[in-house]
C-alpha cells in the first residue's frame, strides 16, 4: 500500500507502521496510508526553531513578501495535477476551484501586503509618541518576528486553502510552520507540499508537514510559538487545554465550526431581486463542499408568514442539484469527504429530528450521477423545519457538517437578532434586504456574536464572493462557539506572530533603531540637495532647512482666483468678529505649495520622478499676511517599488522599465516665531542609480 510521507527536518519520510487507511470518496478505493509514527516530534519543532526561524528572521518584509509571489506563481503551473487529486475528496471542479486556487490567491493577497510594511525585518506600529516637555523623551511600538514555530491543525474540508491561508501569514511575518492537514484529506496537501519543497523557493526548515497523528508535538510547545486550530469546537477545546499550551501561554488561534445563519429581512417578498437572492444563496451554501465549510448556513430565519413559501422554493433549488462523481460535468455536488464524515452527518441529523422534521431530502437514499452511492460518500441534501426555535435549542446547538439546515420563523427583526445569538457565537452571518435601516439594525444588534456580517442585496449581488467566503484581508473567525480567534485579516493576521514591544529613548535614538527618521530627532548633513541623491545614496535624516519666504496679502489673494477657494476666511475685507481667525488667512494648501517652491530643487533634471502624494496634512497655527515662513524637510523612510512584471507588450507604460523606490518626507513648516504652523509627510518615486 502507497504510504504518504511526512516533509520533516528537511527529509520526506514515512511513519511506521500500517498507518490510517485513506479512501477516494467517491469510489470508496483505496488510496493509500498515512502514518507519524515513530516521528521526533521535539526534533521537528526545533528544527523549525533552529533552521526556519533564523532563515526567515533574516529577510525583510518585501523578500518574505516576494517569496510568497513566487511561491503562488509556481503553484499555479501545477493546477491539472492538483484538480485530479482533489476530485478524490470528492469535490466538484467548483469546490476544487475555491479550495486550490482560492489558496493560492491568498498566497498572492498577502505577497501584496508587502507594500504595508518597511523594508526590515521588523517594523514600527502604530504612532509614536513625545513624552517630555523638552522633546528628548519619547516612546514607540514595534513588532519583531518571534523564535517560535506556527503549527497549524487544519480541518478536512479544505486541505490546500486551509494551509495555504494560514502558512501565507506567518511566512510573511517571518515564522517557520509545521502543518498537519486532517488525515482523512492529506493526501491532496502532501502533492502541493511536494511541488512547494521541489520549488527550492522557501528557505529549509521554512515548512514542514506531518501527514498523520500530531502526537506529543503540543507537548513540545514553548511561549514563542503560536498555535492555530480549525475544526470542531470540542477538539479544539481539549488542544487549547494542553497543560503545556496553558503553562507557557502558548497563543492558540481557534477556528471552530459553528451554527452560522442567514436572515431573510422583513421587506425581502417574492417578486423582488432579493428574494431570489436569498433562495439562490442558501443553495450554494448547502451544496458547495457537499455543505462541509465552517461558514456554512446551519440556520434560515423568515419571517413567520413566509415560511412555508419559503421552504418551498428551497426544496425545489435543491431538487434542481446534480450530485455524483465529480468528474462528470453536469455535476454540481459530489460526496462528502470519507464514509467516516457521512456517518457524522447522520448522527447528528438524528439529534435534530428532536425538535425538527425534514421537508426536503433523505436520511436513506440519494441520486447520484456515474456513480454508486452505496461505495461513495454520497448524501442527499437535508432542510430541516423547526417551527418553536426559543423553545426547542437542538438547531442552535448541534451541527450537522455537511449539506444540512434548519428553517425557522421569526416575529420581527429583534426577534431575529435574539434567534441569530443563540448560536452562541458564530463565524459568519447573512441578512438579505434592500432595507438600509434593518441592514443597519441587524448588524449593530448582532455584531457581538458573529465574526462577519454581510448585508447581501441587488446593489451588490453580482460582485459579491458571497456568505461563505473568507477573505484574505478581513478577519475570518469569530466568537464564543466559532473558537474567539481571528485569521488572515490583512496586517491584523500578521501581527499574530509578531511581538510587540514597545521602546523608549531619544529621538535620534529611536530614529537609529528603527530607520525611521522620529521628529525632533537630530537631521544629518545630506553634502548636497537630497533631489539630486539616487535611491541608494539617500540616508534616513537626511535634512536641509529652507531660506524663509514672507506672506502677503497679495500671494492669499491671488492664490483664491487661481484656485477658486473663496471660502471667507482668505477675504481681506471680512469682518473676523466671531470667528476663529484675527485676519485674512493664507490657504493651508497655499503655503503647501509654497513649502514644495522652498525645498524643491527644480532647475535641472534629477533622480526624483514624480511626487507619489502627500500623506497626514495638517494645518496646526493660521499663517496671516507678514508672516515669514520656512521649511525643515527630512528623509523619513525608504521603501523598494518592485519593477512591474509585464506579460502583454500592450500594457508597457512610461516608466516600467526604471529602478526606482519611495521616499517619504517630514516636511515641517514653521513661522518667523520658529513655531510649528503645518506638518505633512510627501512621497516622491526617485530613481535608482543602478539600472
């Protein structure tokens, strides 16, 4: 029998022993064993310390960033090889899509966040911050990588997207993994480790992969490791446990299946766009993945004088669904992943059927499509109806994971509110109306006990990914039942495996630490005008300090025609009573432009390209006419521009083709009293001079 292998300390190989058996699940074949037994769980997660960790503390933001890039590009020459795989879960080309290349796209999503950060192998969060009267005290925050490993637990469901999703986070913030994929379906994240270690495009002990049990690996956690976990609520409960997880306070990132829900608003009536919305959305919701996602819809609430319409147009949607062998192009729903899975599903099935009868569907039989239903792992779609839902707490309480939901009524929208928190806190939830204002109440009322909420209606409908689609940069977790974690989420991911420490000194000291010039740190000499420097010459503080140039009411003046801003405070012959200004004031983007004629060094062509934009503009003391102004101008932050990779000779630009990067400015501007009266930060694209 084929035995799957494990990817550890550098080595593909297999456990011992005979392993668990693992099926194709649509023809119930064999398809081989997985087996960790007799693997050094301490060894790995020190191997992950010793050789990843450094490996990838080494790099910056903008290489991890690139590496991931890389990584998705050369995943994506292996699509045909990964589908054929994946039909054996028992996915459909659909669900296969979502799980393969949805993955991969979040490979891509997070090499984008790159641009978000400093090109260092740390950065700075949040604001700085004064603290002493003299400005030679100050604090801030940064984030550095920890010297621990990321071991994710992932579900079945999802054996590439799970991986993919999480391993994109925690490489772009500089921590090594170890991923152990649910071993029912790791035979699919084994051939996509197998091309991502064969891409050399990682550095060594980056990733690992244990195809099997987890053994004593939680025992061998320390306090710089992080934890993440998808899958029920009650292994998840007894990892999060684990004496040593508690003792070190390890961080554990869970990710639980819950009794996600999906309102009908009270405006929503047959006819309209959103009712065949609502309809069309629970459909794809129970049938995608054969209804085996963790954002799944467990619960439909409707309006009480609508259910019976309702249930009705559900079942006849469902009835519409091929399900069979995945491979046949007129399927839409394949098998659950494994027998095991099925077996679940009906269990629990039986628990509903307390409180709760069917109105579609069947416990017994299904149709299926070029194949047998009795070897695959076949289910027939399953809506449930719960008439009594405050008094009868099965479907709040009990998940059915696969393509099963419960149908309840609701009196009114608070009614709903209360029903929708009954779950106990879930990953995500549904409200489908064109009324704003129940839009708005439903989600103020029930953000507490959900991770997501989207408002699904005509307006967004045709663009929208939909209920059940985590998205790289929001938050995919949620509360109480859904495990209280969060994943992905753009830089909030991220921060899940940095430290955030927060430093105290000088500002030029500071400014040295972090290269990031800090105000009211000591400038530097840039030897000439810092326009005339490449890229590469630039030095962080580097400063120059302007000649002073005097307002007068003439330039307000005739700075109000050029512009068009006549707002009456620039009006010489207004009468100021009353108002916050002594006189005529000069325009606050007046004297930003004459900022740019005082520090622009404009007579002869050098590396600055372009002005990128201006970011954090404030005007802080009005600048009457008679006022001397100058300016201290200061490079503040370097960061690369990647050359834009161009595949169609069509879309070439001026400008593709020059090395360039970003500078960032501290522009001050100051008065004849040497106070502080506008502060902004520019960015210019300035060329390199190595070409």
């Amino acid at each position: 029998m084929n035995k799957l292998e494990n990817y550890i300390t550098g080595s593909w190989i297999t456990g011992d022993g005979d392993g668990q058996t693992l099926y194709n699940a649509v023809t119930g074949d064999v398809i081989g064993a997985a087996s960790t037994k007799g693997l050094d769980f301490k060894n790995i997660t020190e191997y992950a310390r010793s050789v990843g960790n450094p490996a990838l503390r080494k790099m910056t933001f903008h290489a991890r960033g690139n590496m991931l890039k890389a990584l998705a590009l050369h995943l994506r020459n292996h699509l045909d090889k990964f589908y054929k795989i994946s039909y054996q879960t028992g996915a459909t080309k659909a669900d296969s899509w979502v799980d393969i290349e949805g993955g991969i796209g979040n490979l891509f999503a997070n090499a984008s966040l790159r641009r978000k950060f400093p090109d260092e192998v740390f950065c700075i969060d949040g604001e700085s911050h004064n603290l002493s009267v003299n400005k030679t005290f100050m604090g801030t925050h940064i984030l550095v990588p920890k010297e621990g490993v990321a071991i994710h637990i992932n579900a079945f469901n999802f054996p590439v997207w799970g991986m993919l999703e999480k391993i994109a986070v925690n490489l772009l913030a500089g921590m090594p993994c170890i991923v152990k994929p649910a071993t029912v379906t790791s035979y699919l994240t084994e051939a996509v480790v197998k091309e991502i270690i064969a891409s050399k495009i990682l550095p060594e002990g980056a990733l690992q992969l244990i195809c099997g049990s987890a053994g004593d690996m939680l025992d061998n956690v320390t306090s710089q490791d992080v934890v993440t976990f998808t899958g029920s609520a009650s292994t998840g409960l007894m990892l999060k446990s684990n004496p040593i997880i508690l003792r070190e306070s390890v961080p554990f990132n869970m990710e639980a299946d819950s009794l996600n829900c999906i309102i009908m608003g009270e405006d929503v009536v047959p006819g309209i766009p959103e009712w065949d919305l609502f309809i069309k959305e629970i459909r794809k919701e129970m049938t995608l993945k054969a209804g085996q996602r963790c954002t799944g819809i467990r619960r439909i609430f409707v309006p009480e004088n609508k259910m019976e319409e309702v249930w009705k147009a559900i079942a006849t949607s469902l009835s519409q669904t091929t399900i069979g062998n995945p491979l046949n192009e007129k399927v839409r729903m394949g098998s659950l992943a494994g027998q095991t899975q099925r077996n679940e599903v009906k269990e629990q099935v039986q628990k509903l059927l307390a409180s709760s009868q069917i109105v579609y569907g069947s416990l017994d039989s299904v149709e299926v499509v070029d194949a047998d239903s009795g070897k695959g792992a076949f289910m027939s779609p399953v809506l449930l109806m719960n008439d009594h839902p405050f008094s009868a707490k099965e479907a709040h309480e009990v998940e059915a994971f696969g393509p099963v939901s419960t149908i309840m009524p609701y009196k009114n929208l608070d009614e709903a509110i209360e029903l929708s928190k009954l779950g106990k806190g879930s990953l995500c939830s549904t409200i489908v109306t064109a009324d704003y204002k129940q839009a708005r109440q439903y989600v103020v009322g029930a953000a507490t006990h959900h991770g997501r909420i989207l408002v699904l209606n005509n307006e967004c409908a045709k663009e929208s990914t939909g209920h059940g689609s985590p998205l790289p940069l929001l938050v995919h977790g949620g509360p109480g039942r859904a495990g209280g974690g969060e994943e992905m989420g753009g830089i909030r991911g991220v921060k899940h495996y940095l430290q955030r420490t927060a430093i105290q000194g000088s500002p030029t000291t500071i400014t040295a630490i972090t290269n990031v010039y800090q105000p009211n740190a000591k400038g530097k000499d840039p030897g000439k005008h810092p326009f005339k420097k490449y890229f590469e010459e630039l030095v962080i503080g580097d400063q120059i300090i302007t000649e002073k140039r005097m307002i007068t009411s003439e330039d307000i003046d005739r700075f109000a025609d050029l512009s068009g801003d006549h707002f009456y405070a620039h009006i010489k012959t207004t009468d100021f009573t009353g108002t916050m200004f002594e006189q005529q004031v000069a325009h606050g983007y007046f004297i930003m432009s004459v900022a740019a004629g005082l520090f622009v060094d404009s007579y002869e062509k050098n590396p600055v390209l372009l002005n990128y934009g201006i970011d954090e503009l404030r005007f802080t003391k009005p600048v009457y006419p008679g006022a001397e102004v100058y300016i201290r101008f200061t490079c503040k932050e370097k960061l690369p521009n990647d050359k834009r990779v161009i595949e169609n000779p069509e879309d070439f630009k001026r400008g593709d083709d020059i090395e360039k990067g970003i500078v960032k400015w501290l522009v001050e501007f100051f008065d004849e009293t040497d106070e502080i009266t506008g502060v902004a930060t520019i960015l210019t694209m300035v060329k390199l001079k190595k070409q």
